[in-house]
C-alpha cells in the first residue's frame, strides 16, 4: 500500500494530486469534488469507519494518525501538489497536522479554522489558505434568508458577488444606459436567462425582468445595491 501511494504522489500523470486530512461530512464533500474534477485524491483518516466508507470513491484512501511525521512520509506526502487539514474536531490534531505539512514542504497546504483563534493560529504557522466553512456559509445564507440577494460569496475582507434578480424597472436597458459602475459602485459580470446559461456581460448587454445577474464590488455597495429593491 504504501509504495502505491508513493506513486500517487510522484506520478502526476497530468492531473494534480491532493491529500485530504479529516474525512468527515467537509473533508469528504470536498474530496469528493476534487475526484469529480478530475484531480487524484488521497484521503487520509484515523477513524477506520470513515475510511472504509470512502474507499471506493476516492483514488486512494487510508487509516493514518496525521500527526505522526514518519506516517506522512510513508504515505508519498511531500511529494502531493496540495495537502488539505480538514480536521474540525481536534484542534490540536488540525495546528499539528498543518505544521507537519509545512514542514514537508508541501507546496500548498489549506486548513479548515473552526473559530477565529484557530484560523489566527494557522495563518501564524504559515499555512497558505486558511478557510472558514461555517462562519462563510452563515454569512451567505444570511443575505439570501434576508431576501438581499439570491446568493452571496465573500471573495475578500471587502470584496463580494452577490446573485440578484433584475427588476422590471430595468427591463429593456442595456448595462452601459444603467451605469452601474459609476452612480452604485458595482460591477454586472455577467447575466442569466431563464433556462439559459450564465453568460459574460457586456455594456450592449439588454437586461430583461426575470433575468439574474450577478454583481460585483466592495461589500457594502453591493449590500445597499442589493437592497434597493428598485
């Protein structure tokens, strides 16, 4: 086993190899995705029920003490293009896993922050990507419950898109006569028909009632352009 995962690590075979440390409901979603994407996943757990449930979806999948430096060695980790800390649970499991993996070398190491000090904690170790699923999602959910806006991803401290219908006031206009930029501070990217696909917007672009757009731009201009309501 250990020689196959070598391999994983250092056989690119033209697609990415990624380690996902934590395989619990995060860890395999996100695991999951990435095999969907086309990139070889090695899923690394030491609950030996979790790693059996995955074993036939994933590319590779093992029971391992993440915290454990010769373990990771075994396993080829050094040699992934990406190591991900999915660990919620056990903070220190996740700050030791993620030192490790720096350590390593790893050339981009992400670790899921399940509270501010830990996320703090982990961008003091030096991790490359610190994501905080659960405080993110609450936000998003948030704007959409509120009925601001349809959807809503924080892309920075102040920098979002936002999901939002346009209103009959807008019907027929193209995007440069509304100059959104100019009189709101936000940017149309792109723009949705019904039963159609997103496509890229552009200033002759006609806005139709029902259409969605998706609009970008500092938090609050695209807070307060969301709650117009026109």
């Amino acid at each position: 086993m250990a020689s196959r995962l070598k391999t994983l690590g250092r056989e690119k075979h033209g697609a990415s190899t990624i380690a996902v440390i934590g395989l619990g409901r995060f860890g395999t979603a996100l695991a999951l995705e990435l095999v969907k994407s086309g990139r070889e996943v090695l899923g690394i757990d030491s609950d030996e029920k979790l790693v059996q449930a995955n074993a036939e979806e994933l590319t590779q999948v093992v029971q391992a003490n993440s915290t454990d430096e010769d373990a990771l060695r075994e396993l080829g980790i050094p040699d992934f293009d990406s190591a991900v800390v999915a660990i919620g649970s056990d903070l220190e499991a996740s700050i030791l896993t993620a030192s490790l993996l720096l350590q390593l070398g790893v050339p981009q190491v992400w670790a899921k922050a399940t509270s501010v000090s830990h996320g703090r904690i982990l961008q003091q170790l030096g991790v490359h990507h610190v994501i905080f699923p659960e405080m993110d999602m609450g936000k998003r959910v948030a704007h959409m419950v509120s009925g601001e806006s349809l959807d809503y991803i924080q892309l920075d401290e102040d920098f979002v898109m936002a999901k939002t219908e346009v209103p009959e006031s807008f019907e027929g206009k193209t995007l440069s006569e509304m100059q959104f930029r100019s009189l709101h501070g936000v940017t149309v990217v792109a723009t949705k028909k019904p039963n159609d696909n997103y496509k890229p917007s552009f200033p002759e672009t006609v806005l139709n009632t029902g259409d969605v757009m998706i609009v970008a731009g500092r938090t609050k201009k695209v807070e307060e352009f969301c709650r117009m309501g026109w």
